[in-house]
C-alpha cells in the first residue's frame, strides 16, 4: 500500500491569490491541492481552477464546500444547489472528496434533512461527502450551540468524516480517540494544530500546537501496512494551516514547507 497523498488546502495561503496556491504547491512538492471557493471569482470558476491545475500540474483532490460563515453567498445561498455545485465541481475537476460542514443551528430546514439529503447526493456519485468535526461555540463564557445536528460527527450517521485537528483542539477532544471511533468511516484529514483553547480555531502549523498530529498520521501509515487492520485509511491529508499573519510570501513558505515536512516524516513507514 502507498502512504496517503498530501494535498494544500487553497485557504491555506490566503490572502494570496489561487494561482499562487497552485504553484507553491508545485515548487514546494505537494501532490495536490484541496479547493477552498472564496469571494474572488477565479476559486469558483472551475474552468479557471482547472486551467491552473493543468498549467501547473497539480491536481485537485478534494472540494471544500463553501460552508463558512464568510463564504455563505459564495455559489448561491442555498445550501443544497451548493452542494451540487461542490459535487459537479470535484467530478470536472477529478477529485475524490467534498468536505462539508454540518448546517448552522438557524438553517432549521437544512438541518432537518441533512443526513438524508447527503446519503441522496452520494447515491449518484463516486464522489465521498466527507462531514467534518466542528467545535462548541462560547459566548460569555457559555457553551453556545452553533451547528445542528451536532459538531460531533460521531453523533450522527455519516458515511464519510473529516478530521480536523485544529477543530478537535478547539472542541477540547482527543483527536485520536474520535479517530479510532469513526473507523472506516474517517475518509479525510486536515492537517493542522492549535493549543488547546475552548472555541479558538486556530490552524498553526502541525506540531507548534498540543494535538496528537504526529501520532495520528503515524497510525494512518501504520494502517496502510497492516493487511489485519480493516479501517484502512484511503483518503488525503490535507494541510489546512493559516498563514495570513505572514509578512512576506518567503515567510509564508517557510510554514507551507514544514508541514509537508512534518506530513512527510510521520506518514513514512
């Protein structure tokens, strides 16, 4: 088995513009990226996108939904024509996964069908709906409730998962025990970091934080060998690091280049 490929998630070199992304992700040796649609029009167009890929031979492996709170207009404001855009999207571009977030607490009807609506759209495609760990928001120092069903997926009957590292620190979970749960289940990875503060998502690069990121991606290697183990990892790992405190685009490599590193040292067998 071949250790997973490792991707750059696009939002990782905001504010720079995509086509950067894709050719730090060339220079730097990634083996793909994961397209993170923003407001600028390039990200959402996936003639443009493909181009870039093509141009710099880089391949999309996975569709981050624009799920956010800051992209909430991005291809339209309804969230299942989103989804089918993110859908329609990864099959143009080749990719494997769509990353998606669970529905905000507000979007009641959304949420009331969720789980349903994501089993229909998978029904129809190769494509995984991967439904990522969020965390609790605070407000005043109280647990607020700001995703519906749950930010856990564990609590819910998802296919596909993805684990996000800076999430499982903001949520105060333990990263590795919420991937030994999900089993087969866990199909996608964001590689990234945080110190462990309740409702603060930070996304440092892997290892300047508290979570077990060298442990997991060790385990996922692990996995890929050992013919015994029937919850073989298949997916990516996706570096989902920020770097828009960054002075200069050399200071911003410099964080891109130690977490391929770091993906490369703990995935090795």
């Amino acid at each position: 088995m071949s250790t997973p490929l490792i991707a750059l998630s696009t939002a990782a070199v905001f504010p720079e513009p995509l086509s950067y992304a894709f050719e730090v992700a060339a220079r730097l040796g990634y083996d793909g990226v994961e397209l993170m649609p923003f407001g600028d029009s390039g990200s959402q167009d996936v003639d443009t996108v493909r181009r870039l890929s093509d141009a710099h031979g880089v391949p999309v492996l996975s569709v981050h939904s624009p799920c956010l709170l800051v992209t909430q207009r991005v291809w339209g404001v309804n969230p299942w024509r989103k989804l089918v855009k993110s859908r329609r999207a990864a099959e143009r571009l080749g990719a494997q996964t769509v990353v998606l977030h669970p529905p905000f607490r507000w979007q009641r009807e959304y949420a009331a069908m969720f789980i349903e609506g994501i089993q229909r759209l998978a029904d129809v495609t190769d494509v995984k709906f991967a439904v990522e760990n969020m965390y609790p928001w605070t407000a005043a120092g109280r647990e607020v409730r700001g995703y519906s069903p749950s930010w856990d997926p564990r609590d819910d009957d998802f296919e596909h998962v993805t684990l996000d590292l800076s999430h499982t620190s903001a949520s105060g979970s333990d990263a590795l025990q919420m991937a030994a749960d999900l089993g087969d289940r866990l199909a996608h990875i964001h590689l990234t970091d945080g110190t462990g503060l309740i409702g603060k998502d930070e996304h440092l690069v892997p290892g300047r934080g508290n979570q077990p990121a060298a442990e997991l991606l060790r385990g996922l290697a692990a996995s890929q060998l050992n013919p015994r183990v029937a919850s073989r990892f298949n997916g990516v790992v996706v570096v989902e690091i920020s770097t828009r405190k960054a002075l200069t685009r050399d200071e911003r490599e410099v964080d891109l280049a130690e977490s391929l590193d770091f993906a490369h040292t703990h995935l090795s067998p």
